[in-house]
C-alpha cells in the first residue's frame, strides 16, 4: 500500500492509473524488500517525487524515464544534428591535424627559437623572453618537447578561434543590450558546467578519433572570458571620448575601429589572457578523449598509478602555462602603456 | 540684419520616457520642481529662442544643472530636442537624414569638450588631425594641416607626445587644434576652459580671443564663469532652470540686470576690467566737447585704465573718440558711479 493511493482516488484518477499490479521490482531497494518480506518503510511521508507515485499509480513517470527521455531525444535529433554540424565544424578537424602537423614536423632547431622570438616580439621583456627559452629547454631534457608541442598546438588554434568568434561576439553585444541579456545566460551555463559534461553529448556526436571532438570541447569552454571581457571593454570606453567622436561625425565603423577597439584593447587582452589558460586547464581533460599532448601523460600517471611520469608532464603543464600567461601579460601590459588614462 | 548663423526657436527639451505627454504642462507654465515632483520628468530647455550671429562669440552662461550643456548639444544634435527648431546656416537641423546630419558635424560645426575627449592612443599629431582623417582625407594633407594649426595654438614640438604626457591645458590646446584642423564655421565650445586652473586658463582665454579676431569663426562657448563669459562675450545669454533669463550685450546685461539673479551674479564682478568707456560715457548729441578735458580716449577702454589714467582724480573728464571721430565725453564721476552695482547703490540710498 503505497502512500499516494489515497491521494489518486480522491481525485477520481484510480481508473485512469489502471492496475498498479505492476510486480516487476523497481528498485534495487525494492529487491532488498522483497528479499526481507516487508515493505521498505521509508519516512512517514515519502517526497512526491515520480518514483513514490508511481507506486500509487502507473501512468506517473518514473524517474529513469526522464535520464531515458533526455537520451532517446538527443539520439533522435542526432542524425539531424550531426548532418548539419559535421560540416561546419570539418574545418576544425583539419586545423587542429594541420596544426599538429606542423607543430610536430617542424624541427627543433627552428621551433625553438621561432617560439623565443614570438616571445621577445610580444613581450619585449628580457626576462620574460629568457624564462620562455629556459623553460622549453626544461621540458625538452626530459624528452618531454614533443608533448609540450601537441598541447601546444592546440591551444594554438583553440586560442585563436576563440579569439576570431569571441571578439565579434562581444562587439555585438557590447552594442545591444538586449543581445547581452540573452547571451550572459549562455556564458554563465558554460563557465559553470563542469568540464566533463560538455563531453558527453559531442562524444555522442562526433565519433572518439575525430579530433574536432575536443576542439569544440575546449573552444565552448574557453571562449566566455574573451566574449565578456570584449563586451566589458567596449561599454566602459569613456563616453566623453566617444561622444567627441560622434560630434566630429565619425561612422558606426569608424568609431569602432577608432576608438572603442583600441581603447577596449587592454581588456580584451584581458580576455585572451584567460581565454589560453582555460584552454590549457581543459586540454588536460581533452585528453580523456584523445587529445594528444602533456594530458595523456597525466591520465597514464592516474590510470596506471605511475606517480612520477604524471608528476612531470603536470609540472610541464605548470610550465606551459606560466609561459604563456607571462608572454600574454607582458603584452598586455605593453598594450596598457601606450594608453594610460588622463 | 543678416540672417543668423545659428537660430533656435521654441527649444524645449524633457528628459524622461513620456517628454512628449508632458510637453504640453511646460508650456503651460509648469516649472522644473514641480514637473519633477508630479511626472517624474526632469526638464532641460524651456522655450528657448536665441540668435547666434555669424562671427561672435556667443556666450551662454548659466549655473550647474541650468541647462547650458544640453542646450550646446543641441546644435549638433548629440541630444534630440522634445520639441522646437534648430536652424543653422539657414538649414533646419532636425530635417537631416542620418547622412546628413554626420556631414554637419564633420563640416560646419566643431566641437571642443570640457574633459579634452582626446584619443589616449593616438599622438598629439593624429589628435589634432582626426577631424579630417574621419572626413577620407589623405594623411599626409591631415598631418599637414594638423601641424599647422598646432603651431598655431603654441604646441610645434609636441606633435609625437600622447595626451597623457601633456599637463591639462596643453591638452586642451590640442582640443582647440582638433576643432580648427576642422576648419568649420561654427564652433561649439562645452565649458571648455572650466578644468583649467585659473592662470592657465586666462591664457587660454586670450589666445581663443587672439584667433577669433583672425578667423572670425561663429563661437558658441559654454561657462559658469561670468567673467570668462564677460571677457570673451558678443552676445551673451543667461540660462537658469532651462530659460533664458536675460540675454543681450554683456555691458548692457552688466548695468541693467533684469532679474534678482543676475543681479546676485553681477554683484560679485569686477565692474572696473569688465565695463568699458562706451556703456558709460554720455554721447554727444550735438552738443559740444567741454574744454576742460584732460585727453581723449578709445570707446573700447576699460574704466581699469582710465582710472588709472587719471590717478584716481574724479574731477577729470575726457574726449571719447572712436577711432577718428569723437562720438562722446566722459566724466570720472559718472565712472565712480557705475562702478557700484544698482543693486548696491540702491541699498545705500535707503540707509541713508
């Protein structure tokens, strides 16, 4: 006698409900129950949830229905989905493999000092450029190079897509209010999903080998912090610098390109600032789904317990990411001087 | 009289959602507390109505929250109006399309802020310059122009500093520089002396007199300041609440106040640099020159320097000539007494 019986035959609905000879066990408590011979006495009175009713009465759902629900609907719609998605994101696939291609292929010798030189270039700080070349050589004596310039590669081109829809993205919004209400709920669910769940669905999607997988995974991830610090940027631009513009009649274009941009620069490189560490912080899970780079290493230290070979390629992370995060904010901060405030 | 260069009609302007609805209580005579108090609306401009000749400077003058900035605004329509007509150069402004109200600002009226407004990015030189690089002229003709009109305001040398490195009242050089290289016939000038201190800011005031009298452009200036205002004033205009109060030559305006707060305004002035022989001199009307003067002296001389001309002795008098013709006499008494505000002079009478 379940507890809601009362409640469904109050409401005439017993004939509607059916039979609830339903013996089938529901549960593994329910088995346990059964084993022992006595119902399950749970709390005097049992939270209506889909489960407790439907005791009382068998049309109500059943809470696995609603996991079972969300499940078939997403496999339904995937035929269409995938048919519209495969070729869009195609081209992802292709930059990242091309990418890595070129990470890999090209030699040491150039790589390395290609990539002190974009340091020196970006920075312009001595310290900054020194600690980037030390630090490659590090990774490098313990044969850790080419790991380092996989993750690379892709932080590379998930960095940069970021960056090309981002910063669009936060212009517009920065221009329509209405266009920011409805997006910052969007970015918040992102920024907030853990990072495994973004997973799930695109491995339903796209198969494991492809290698898009992972790139909309990191670039869904990593694209918040440009798309609001851009939006930010342009709203806090001075608006008397911005009324003179329009007093002096400059176009919708001009004043963008003009004014907001540059003055937005430094916090949308803010923005970017954030936008390669959080690709690096999810190019480590990536690797659940066949990323290559320093993250296999770490999943092989946590699956086979090897203590020391998870250590290294987490301390090559740490390096990694110090290097950028110190090229990108001495650029910034290069940026910032050239336009200080009155 | 010729056609004025700038004409506002009927300007009246409401800020708050429903401007239009509650129009009709302002021009029933609704002041600003109470249409704040029963609509929640905030009125900026009420009724209106001045001429800005082609050549003056047109001083509007009021005290914070009086209205004077958005009245300035209007003139380029950075603020739409509630209601009333904006006539520059004989065009009706609210008439403009998009496209046509954009090449207004870029080719009739330039515009000098009370903050500078200049771009932090860009050097001194491109400052100066945007008003025509936003018009798609070459950039060498916009360097050209801008280095000239730098030189102009006493900033050769300056031209590849940021704003951030130059004190204020360099940077506002470089805001007078960017509304000349515009070379419009109007400009509008927002307070634009205000943020400077005071020695810096007489400076500024001379050299925007010492262009004026060579490029005889329409000024519009914006100030709180009544003796900024007295100083570089044609015409000038009293704003309080939104109205105009009282407007016309400032001399005149100086010795017939017709309100109780121009009055307390005036009272204040240093009557002495500000009037000149010409408000006080009695004309000569056919009547002839006493032989007794002391001298001759211009209609444009401050009674500071005829005071100091006669040392102080009010039995003097003097010739007033402009230029070659004697339009007048002047008597150091007649002086001493217009230097006493009415307000003052009234007040004592009744004392005694």
């Amino acid at each position: 006698m379940a507890f809601y019986d009362k409640l469904f035959s109050t409401l005439g609905l017993s004939d509607w409900c059916g039979d609830s000879g339903d013996e089938a066990p529901l549960s593994l408590a329910d088995l346990a129950a059964r084993a022992g011979g006595e119902e399950a006495s749970g709390p005097l009175v049992p939270i209506p949830s889909f489960d407790n009713l439907h005791e009382s009465c068998n049309r109500v759902w059943q809470s696995r229905d609603v996991t079972n629900g969300i499940e078939e609907g997403f496999l339904a719609a995937k035929p269409a989905l995938k048919t519209v998605l495969d070729p869009i994101t195609q081209p992802l696939s292709w930059m990242l493999d091309g990418a890595l291609w070129l990470f890999e292929a090209m030699p040491w010798f150039i790589m390395v000092p290609l990539l002190v030189a974009i340091s020196w270039y970006a920075s312009r700080s001595r310290p900054v450029t020194i600690f980037v070349a030390v630090s490659i050589m590090l990774l490098a004596v313990v044969d850790h190079y080419d790991v380092a310039m996989q993750t690379l590669s892709i932080i590379f081109v998930c960095t940069t897509i970021s960056v090309l829809f981002g910063v669009p993205i936060g212009i517009a919004m920065s221009k329509s209010d209405r266009l920011q209400k409805s997006v910052v709920p969007l970015l918040d669910l992102l920024q907030t999903l853990p990072t495994f769940v973004y997973l799930i669905p695109l491995i339903f999607l796209f198969s494991v080998t492809e290698s898009k997988l992972y790139g909309i995974a990191i670039i869904l991830y990593a694209i918040v912090p440009v798309i609001r610090l851009t939006d930010l940027g342009i709203r806090l631009v001075d608006q008397d610098v911005i009324e003179a513009a329009n007093a002096f009649g400059m176009k919708d274009r001009q004043k963008l390109m003009r004014v907001q941009l540059p003055l937005a620069l430094p916090n949308i490189m803010a923005g970017i600032n954030q936008t390669i560490m959080m690709s690096l912080a999810m190019v480590v899970i990536a690797s659940l789904v066949s990323a290559p780079g320093l993250g296999v290493n770490v999943l092989r230290g946590i699956r086979n317990l090897e203590l020391g070979v998870g250590i290294v390629a987490g301390i090559g992370i740490v390096l990694l990411a110090v290097i950028l995060d110190r090229v990108s904010k001495a650029a910034l901060t290069r940026v910032d001087k050239t336009q200080v405030k009155h | 009289m010729t056609q004025p260069m700038v004409s506002l009609s009927g300007l009246y302007k409401i800020f708050g959602a429903r401007d239009k609805d509650v129009l009709q209580h302002v021009k029933g005579g609704m002041g600003k507390e109470e249409l704040l108090a029963q609509h929640g609306h905030v009125l900026g401009l009420n009724n209106i109505n001045v001429d800005m000749q082609a050549g003056e400077i047109t001083v509007v003058m009021g005290l914070s929250g009086s209205g004077k900035s958005t009245l300035i605004r209007h003139l380029n329509r950075l603020i739409e109006p509630t209601a009333g007509e904006i006539i520059v150069q004989g065009e009706d402004v609210m008439q403009l399309s998009e496209d046509g109200l954009r090449h207004a600002r870029q080719e009739k009226m330039s515009m000098v802020f009370q903050k500078f407004a200049l771009l932090p990015h860009k050097t001194v030189l491109k400052n100066a310059g945007m008003p025509l690089s936003v018009r798609g002229e070459p950039e060498a003709d916009c360097d050209k122009e801008a280095a000239k009109w730098l030189d102009r305001v006493g900033l050769s040398g300056f031209e590849n500093h940021y704003p951030a490195q130059l004190s204020g009242g360099m940077q506002q050089r470089v805001g007078i520089a960017r509304a000349l290289s515009a070379n419009t016939p109007i400009m509008l000038m927002d307070e634009a002396f205000s943020a400077l201190d005071p020695l810096i800011r007489t400076d500024m005031q001379d050299l925007l007199l010492e262009l004026q009298k060579e490029l005889h452009k329409t000024i519009i200036f914006i100030t709180h300041d009544l003796d900024e205002a007295l100083k570089l004033a044609d015409h000038l205009v009293i704003l309080k609440d939104g109205f105009v109060v009282q407007q016309g030559e400032p001399q005149h305006i100086l010795l017939n106040p017709n309100d109780p707060y121009i009055e307390d305004f005036v009272s204040d002035i240093n009557r002495a640099r500000v009037l000149r022989v010409r408000s006080i001199m009695t004309p000569l009307v056919g009547g002839k020159v006493p032989k007794d003067a002391h001298g001759e002296v211009d209609v444009n001389d401050t009674l500071e320097s005829m005071i100091a001309r006669s040392g102080g002795d009010t039995s003097h008098a003097y010739i007033v000539k402009d230029g070659e013709q004697t339009v007048g006499t002047l008597d150091m008494t007649e002086l001493v007494r217009a230097l006493v505000p009415r307000v003052a002079s009234e007040a004592g009478a009744r004392q005694s």
